[in-house]
C-alpha cells in the first residue's frame, strides 16, 4: 500500500476524466506531465525513506533501471518530434492505430503481472482468491475515502475555481499502472514478492476508473453550475445567504 501511494499520478486516464469532467485540461497535462517526470526520482527514495532501504536494494542500479525504461524512451521521443518531421507525420497519420497499441501494450502487461501474482509458487497465489477480493473492498472504501477529503480539501484553496478543483479531484487520487509497474519492478526485480507488491495498484487503477467515469457527469453539471454563480455575482459583492 505505501508503494503504491509513492507512486506518480497517471497520464492519460487523468486528462481524459478532466476533460470529460469539465475540468481544466491544460493544468491535468502539466501536473500530470511533471508528476511523472519528477516520479521517477522522488518514487524510489520515498518508497525506500518509508519502507526502510533494505542491503539487497541498490539504489544507483534502480535510477539506472528507471532510466532505462523511462527516462530514455521519453528523451527519444522529445528527440524525434523535434528534428525528425517524417515520423512526427507518420505518428499523426496513424495516431488511433498508436493509440490502440498502447492500450494492448499496457494490457499485455496488467496480464503478465497477474499470472506472476498468482501462479502456484507465489506467496500471493497461495494466499487465495479470498484475499484478493478483501484487497478490492479495501481500496474502493480507500479510493471514496481520499477522494472525499480530496474534493474538500481542494474547496479552501479553489473555491471560485471549479476547472481546477475537478482537475485536483482527479489528480490528487490517481496512480499510474503503465509507470509504477516498471518503477515496482525495478526495485524489487527477483523479489518473490513482487507479485503482492504489485497487486494494490493493479486493483487502484480500474477503480479509479469505474469511480471517475461514473462522477463525470455531475461533475460537469457542477462545473456549469459553478460558472453561472459566478457570472451572477458581482466582484466583491458578498452573496445573501439561501434561505
């Protein structure tokens, strides 16, 4: 569970319920963008500061890992958008096709993590289905608990700002899979258990999901609403209070 709350906010799940939300979409992209980016330092010495470095853990080798995985293949990319026209063009022409790949991609891992979690020799596998569906229970009583606190919390500091009290909603709660499972991995590469460690994300994700699709729309009813208050009252008049 603390790994899992270590780890940065996913990238496209939290522009794609922001918008749909009515929430503000370019605040998502950067929070997002720089959560991920400074995730990748910050993730493995808090996880290790929390849980304790242990001596079979290096960390040089795990920011050498994560650079491998992260860092380099965004570098690259950075790299090709801005001097290499021809494949900017190419990536634009069949951008659905890139798209539905990396969706098959970040599937073909969940799957992957899942066989290893449970297969018969693995601490998780023999702890049953039983434990799994009590891991469930417990992250979605978790996940509406912070996301709660969250929507409150952000009313003190965003009060007339609806947009950004939505985009926080969002991105105060959410864990990214396609991120913490290479960062997991990484740190615990070789520890039998992996698969227990990877197990809270693989729950938290889908949860988020199924919970942000569902406030959608009455988040954008809120956003709408909020906009009307606001263009009804006056700056500095003080609103009378509902009777």
């Amino acid at each position: 569970m603390v790994i899992g709350a270590c780890l940065p906010m996913t990238i496209n799940m939290v522009i794609v319920l922001t918008k749909s939300s009515g929430g503000d979409e370019a605040a998502a992209v950067f929070s997002a963008a720089f959560g991920n980016l400074i995730g990748v330092f910050l993730t493995p010495v808090m996880i290790l500061g929390y849980l304790g470095v242990q001596g079979d853990i290096e960390l040089l080798n795990v920011f050498f890992k994560l650079a491998l995985k992260v860092v380099v293949p965004v570098f690259v990319g950075q790299l090709l958008q801005k001097f290499v026209p021809p494949v900017v063009a190419f990536v634009k022409k069949y951008k659905p096709k890139f798209k539905q790949f990396q969706q098959w991609s970040l599937v073909f891992i969940v799957y992957t993590v899942f066989c290893k979690t449970f297969r018969g020799d693995n601490q998780t596998g023999k702890a049953g289905i039983g434990s799994a569906f009590a891991m469930i229970a417990i992250q979605f009583v978790l996940l509406c608990f912070v996301m709660t606190l969250a929507w409150f919390t952000l009313k003190l500091f965003f009060r007339n700002e609806p947009e950004l009290r939505v985009m926080g909603l969002y991105g105060c709660t959410h864990k990214t899979v396609a991120m913490g499972i290479p960062m997991i991995t990484a740190i615990y590469e070789g520890n039998p258990n992996l698969g227990l460690y990877t197990l809270p994300l693989l729950v938290w994700h889908p949860t988020q999901l199924v919970i942000g699709s569902a406030l959608a729309p009455k988040l954008v009813k809120f956003v709408e609403s909020e906009r009307e208050r606001l263009k009804t009252e006056e700056p500095g008049e003080v609103p009378e209070p509902e009777v």
